[in-house]
C-alpha cells in the first residue's frame, strides 16, 4: 500500500544571514564557505519556534492539495531542534490545525523526511481507512547550533517542509539504513539538575566530525541511489530529479561523479538554505515542483542522510 503526493509547503522565516554576517562572529568568510559548502546565505529565526513554522508549511501545503484539514487521518512530523520534547511536535501541529487525529514524531535527524515518508506508507497498509497523512519536517537548528564553532555555524539554517499524502500508487521503494553511534554526529541533551547524577553536561549543541560525515554521506547516497535503479531495472535515464539532502554542494557533486550522471539531475537549493535538518528534502521537493520542471508521471529520487547515523532514499513517481 502506498501514496502519491498531492501538495507540498515550505517557509523559511525572514532574517537572511549571509556569509559576509558570519566572518564578523567567527574566522570564516564567503570564499571558503561558498566553495567548501556552497552556501551563499541562510535564514535564521528570530522569534519563531519549528512548531510555528512548521504549521506555516504544513498549511501552505494544506492550501497547495486543495483538501479541507479535517481529511487528514494522521500527522507525522521530525524535528531535532523542537521547543518540547513533550508534547512533540505533530502534536503541536496537531493542536494548531485544530484538528484530534492521531499525531507522532519520527526522530531520524537529517535522513526524517523519508523516514516519515516511509511510515506513512506502512500506515496506509495497516489502517485502510486513512487516506491522507500530512508530513512535515521543520527546524529551528540556529537553537542548536554553537555560534562559535565555524565549522558548524556556517552550515545550517532553519525552515520547514511539508507534504500532503493521499491513499495511492506512486511510492514505488524506498532504502533506508542505520549504522548506530554518536561518534560522528551528536546533539546531546544537558544531564539535567538531579544532585546523584554524577556525568558532566556537555554542549547542547550539533557535535559533527565534518570529514567522517562527508565521507559517509557521499557514499550512502550513491549508494542508495544506485541500489534504487538496479532493483527497479532502471537507469538514469527514466529518473527526471534526484532531490537530495541539501548539506553540502560538494557532497552532491561527489555523489554525482561517482553515480556518473550530470550535476544538473540533483535538485540543489542549498546556496539560499544551508542545511535546514528534517526539512531541506520537503523543501528542496517543494520548490522543484513550483519550478514547474516536475511533471506528473516523473519519476524521482529522494535521498538524505545524517544524524544516527542514517541514510534513506525513495523512488517516487510524481
Ligand atoms: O546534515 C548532516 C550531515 N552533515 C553533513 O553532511 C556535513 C558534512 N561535512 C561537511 O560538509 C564538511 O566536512 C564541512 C563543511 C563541515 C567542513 O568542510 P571540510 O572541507 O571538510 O573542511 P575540514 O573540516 O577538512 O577543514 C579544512 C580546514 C581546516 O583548517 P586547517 O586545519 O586545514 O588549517 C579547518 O579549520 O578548513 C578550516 N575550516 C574553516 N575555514 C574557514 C573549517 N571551517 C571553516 C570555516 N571557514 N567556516
């Protein structure tokens, strides 16, 4: 059992924070991070949680599928920079869509998106009374990120995505991968105030080793890509887009090289965005599909990876 996509959401909150903004905070400067990173600029939150810009996503995609809100039969939603852990944040959706449906969080870091995607097809074989599921990714990861640390201040942003499910054909496969540990990338928790706890706090902040991350992720999405092809007799040719996760200009054009195909088949938006986490694939979907170079009968490729570690990738057909 499966879906297609019928409407799609994004917002990225006002505040433009170029790279000439971030040399005068750290020792950095928009040669390296345009070349490095590829990022000229990103958006950053000054008064907005991810559960309000997530709502604001999830609503332009409400309007973008055309459905009245009362339809939908679940939310699912990832975030690692959510203002609660309790209630999560599809329930704060929940609550501000003022709908009663069931709602639940997904955790999976940058590699969510498909994650969700994934759940939301399991739940339209298991309950066949839904017919549509809202998905949404949003992330305030300036709320998490050390702004003195250059090598990880300079690459994320915050900004939300989202996608309306309906009861249908068109999620064709889909991989995902696991490999468990917090040595390349963690976002710790502070230990809390108990008095008999006796390990120390560390940062509550993104912890990356930016090389093993970048290694990793080069070869999981190509990897990935190419076990999508082969198990579905299909080359290149028949995908029109590959929508990455938006972390790195280099990391799609590594993937590219070695998968053999053009630069120009990735999707790549991260030169606006940087890397907004669990919503840089539903927004890099939405505007590829507002560009009008998406049509319906397309078939795509969705790919990401991240925190976990985790890397997934589905093949879809627009
Ligand atoms: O979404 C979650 C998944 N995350 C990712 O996929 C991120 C993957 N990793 C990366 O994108 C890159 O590894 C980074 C952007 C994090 C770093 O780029 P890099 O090309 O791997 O740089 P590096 O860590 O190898 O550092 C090279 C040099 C170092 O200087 P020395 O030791 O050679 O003198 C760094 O200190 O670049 C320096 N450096 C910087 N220089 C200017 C690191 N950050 C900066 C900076 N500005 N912002």
């Amino acid at each position: 059992m499966s879906f297609r996509i019928i409407g799609t959401g994004m917002y990225v909150p006002p505040k433009v924070v170029t790279n000439d903004d971030l040399s005068k905070i750290v020792d950095t400067n928009d040669e390296w991070i345009s070349k490095r990173v590829g990022i000229k600029e990103r958006r950053i939150s000054e008064n907005e949680f991810a559960s309000e810009m997530g709502l604001k996503a999830a609503q332009q995609a409400i309007a973008d599928s055309g459905i009245n809100p009362e339809e939908i039969d679940a939310i699912f939603a990832a975030t690692v920079s959510g203002e609660t852990s309790s209630p999560s944040m599809a329930c704060m959706l929940q609550n501000g869509l003022g709908l009663s449906c069931m709602a639940m969080d997904i955790s999976a870091a940058c590699s969510a998106f498909i994650f969700l995607l994934e759940t939301a097809a399991a739940f339209f074989g298991l309950h066949k009374e839904y017919q549509k599921i809202l998905v949404v990714g949003t992330e305030r990861m300036s709320g998490i990120t050390d702004y003195a640390d250059r090598s990880t201040c300079i690459i994320f942003g915050d900004g939300a995505g989202a996608a309306i499910l309906e009861r249908g054909e068109n999620y064709l496969d889909s991989v995902i991968s696991v490999d468990g540990g917090d040595s390349v990338i963690k976002i710790p928790h502070t230990v809390g105030s108990c008095p008999w706890f006796t390990r120390e706090t560390e940062s509550p902040y993104v912890h990356m080793q930016g090389q093993e991350t970048f290694k990793y992720a080069v070869t999981a999405l190509s990897q990935d890509v190419t076990t999508l092809l082969e198990r579905n007799s299909l080359t290149m040719e028949d995908i029109a887009w590959i929508v990455p996760h938006q972390a790195n200009k280099r990391i799609i054009d590594f993937a590219a090289k070695r998968l053999g195909v053009s630069k120009e088949k990735f999707f790549c938006n991260i030169e606006k965005y940087g890397n907004t986490s669990s919503a840089s694939v539903p927004i890099a979907l939405h505007e590829l599909a507002k560009s009008g170079q998406l049509h319906r009968g397309d078939k795509l490729i969705l790919c990401a990876f991240g925190g976990g570690l985790s890397n997934a990738a589905c093949l879809i057909e627009w």
